[in-house]
C-alpha cells in the first residue's frame, strides 16, 4: 500500500471484526463461562434492542462475572422490559430539534450530523435505543439536504458527526463527506463522537489516518469510554496514534449503576484516559430512556461523587457533569 492511500477493494480488519460482533445471547454467555439460566430474559430483551458487541470488547470482561462493568454495559436483562413512569423513547427531544433531514442543531455555533444509525456495540443505556433512524438520518440523498442546510447558516463553525457511530461509514463514505464539509467556508472545526476507538480499535487503521489527515478543519474526537478496563493496550495504541495525528482527543462517559458509580472508579478512568491522551469531557446523567432506569444514580448521588472526584483529581481529569434537558441551549450543569 503506498502511505497515506487506502485501498477500497480490500475489506479491512475492523470491517470483518464488525461482522463477527457477537449478536446472539447464548454465544455470549458461553464466551464468558455465565450462567445459563440468564439466557431467557437477556433473549426477551434483546428482541426490543438487540444485542450487539465486538469479540475484542468481550476479550475485556472477567469470565464467570455477571456483574462485569463492561458486560453490564452490553447484556440485555430483564429489567430493561419494565415500564417506569419518566422514561420515555425520546427523552432529550432530538426528534423536535431534526432541523433538516439528519440535522440536529440545538446549540449555537454547532450542528450535529446524523450520518449512520449503526454502532459496532449495543449500549443498553443508549438513549438513541428507540430513535427512529430510518427516518431521521442523512444517508438516503448522500447528505444532501443535510450540507445544505449547514451551507446556508453561516453561524456554523462547528460540524458534530454523530449517530449512531459515524466511524461506522467506510473510509470512502466519510473521505466523501469530508471533502464535502471542507468546502463550507464558515466551518472551521469537525468533531466526531464516536465509541469505536475503545470498543473497535482496530477500526484507528491508516486508512481513517489518512482521511482524517486531509481535512483542513480542526479535528476533535469525543470516544465514549465509561469504565478503566475499557482501555486495553490495543486502545491506548490507536488513541495515541491519534493524537499524533493532531487529533485533540475527549471523553464522555454516562454515569451508570452498577458500572461506574463511584468516585474510585471513575478517577481510574480518568487517569488510563489520560495516559492514553484523552481528556474527559462530560459525564452525562442518564438520559431517562425506556428500556435502562436500572442504570440511573439518582443526581444527589451523582454530586457525592463528584464532590468525592474533585478531593482526588487534578482539575484537568474532573469531567464536567452534565444533563441534557429538552429545549435548553446548552448542556445543563448539575
Ligand atoms: C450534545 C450536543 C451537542 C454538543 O454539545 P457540546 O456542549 O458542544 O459538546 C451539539 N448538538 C446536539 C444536538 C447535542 O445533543
Ligand atoms: S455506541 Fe453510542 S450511539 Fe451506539 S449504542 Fe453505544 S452509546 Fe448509543
């Protein structure tokens, strides 16, 4: 391969790792060496949002653990099929703020793109979990409608590429894209909120490098990683790779029970974030999606964490807590 070139005939690694993602709850709980008898509620949930997670995610989780941070994370359970008043399908009002087909643009200055509806990993607390994406997303007409929209507001100045997780696209599609984003004179800033370098790293290959090292736009990358075992050897590797590439590199992370719901564990976090050369960003409260108030650490707790976070951590590696309320110009700090 000549350097700086990608070759779209072959099908590259992480494009192969994304079709072996395990997909069925039995094979899972054998991979991990857990209990059968969880096998019929994680298949009744899954029905509702399916399972979804890379083999290299899984190679991350302890054998034998049903409560692993990471699996906890990916497994349907049974929980997830009970209603509870105040968790409805669209908790942040994305639907209200499509401002053209794929569009979203709540805040000022910045849009944020809807390019794919696919993620290498199902999050059970995903508050897109019930986004109609069909309908919503930019992909039918190549994005044509949604660059026009960001053609004719000159506010602009920064293009959010979400999803759904835009690195899902082929290095082709998003090249394409790029170079389309390029010609927008008031764009000067492309960001990318993706979870694909920790749950596929192998998806950071010369071919993304290269796409990403032709754009004249500054370029921010927000990965989404919510636990320390999350950040392997393998993930350091292609987040340093990268920053090298002057890529400025953040994290946000959801608060979640069960998972990251203690300050020790999240100043963990921080710290393999950082020595990977990402700084965290936000910590989401959960958005009260159907389908995941097993996750929710109520605000008051949230705080006592944070309060906790602060007495151990440089300023630099306290992300900022946040929750997204429908029609606020901003995210609301707790
Ligand atoms: C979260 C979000 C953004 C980005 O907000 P920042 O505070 O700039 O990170 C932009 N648009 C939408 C629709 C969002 O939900
Ligand atoms: S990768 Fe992001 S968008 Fe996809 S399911 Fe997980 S949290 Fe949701």
């Amino acid at each position: 391969m000549i350097p700086g070139k990608f070759d779209s005939r072959q099908t590259p690694c992480w494009q192969r790792e994304l079709t072996r993602a395990i997909s069925d709850p039995a094979e899972l709980l054998q991979e991990l060496d857990l209990d059968p008898a969880l096998l019929p509620a994680a298949q009744a949930a899954a029905v509702r949002f399916s399972l979804r997670v890379p083999r290299g995610f899984v190679a991350r989780m302890g054998k034998g653990d049903p409560n692993d941070p990471l699996l906890r994370q990916i497994l349907p359970l049974h929980a997830e099929l009970e209603e509870v008043p105040g968790f409805d399908a669209d908790p942040v009002g994305d639907w209200a703020a499509r401002a053209a087909p794929g569009v979203l643009h709540k805040y000022h200055g910045r849009a944020l793109l809807l390019v794919t509806g696919a993620c290498a990993v199902h999050c059970r607390y995903c508050f897109r979990r019930e986004f109609p994406y069909a309908e919503a997303r930019a992909s039918t007409d190549p994005w044509q409608s949604a660059l026009a929209y960001l053609r004719n507001d000159s506010s602009l100045r920064e293009v959010i590429l979400s999803g759904g997780d835009p690195l899902s696209l082929s290095d082709r599609r998003l090249d394409a894209l790029l170079v389309e984003l390029d010609r927008i004179p008031h764009l000067q800033r492309l960001r990318i909120h993706s979870r694909q370098p920790i749950v596929l790293p192998e998806r950071v290959n010369d071919g993304l490098l290269a796409v990403l090292a032709r754009t004249r736009l500054q370029r921010v990358l927000v990965v989404h990683a919510n636990h320390p075992q999350e950040i392997d050897q393998t993930v350091c590797v292609a987040l340093r790779r990268l920053a090298e590439a002057g890529v400025t590199l953040l994290n946000q992370a959801v608060l979640l029970r069960g998972v990251n719901d203690s300050a020790s564990v999240l100043a963990s976090l921080s710290e393999a974030l950082f020595t990977a050369g990402v700084l965290p960003y936000y910590l989401h409260l959960l958005d009260r999606v159907r389908g995941a108030a097993h996750f929710e650490v109520k605000e008051s707790e949230a705080s006592a964490i944070m309060k906790a976070l602060r007495q151990r951590l440089p300023g630099y590696l306290v992300p900022r807590l946040v929750r997204e309320l429908p029609g606020h110009l901003a995210k609301t700090p707790v």
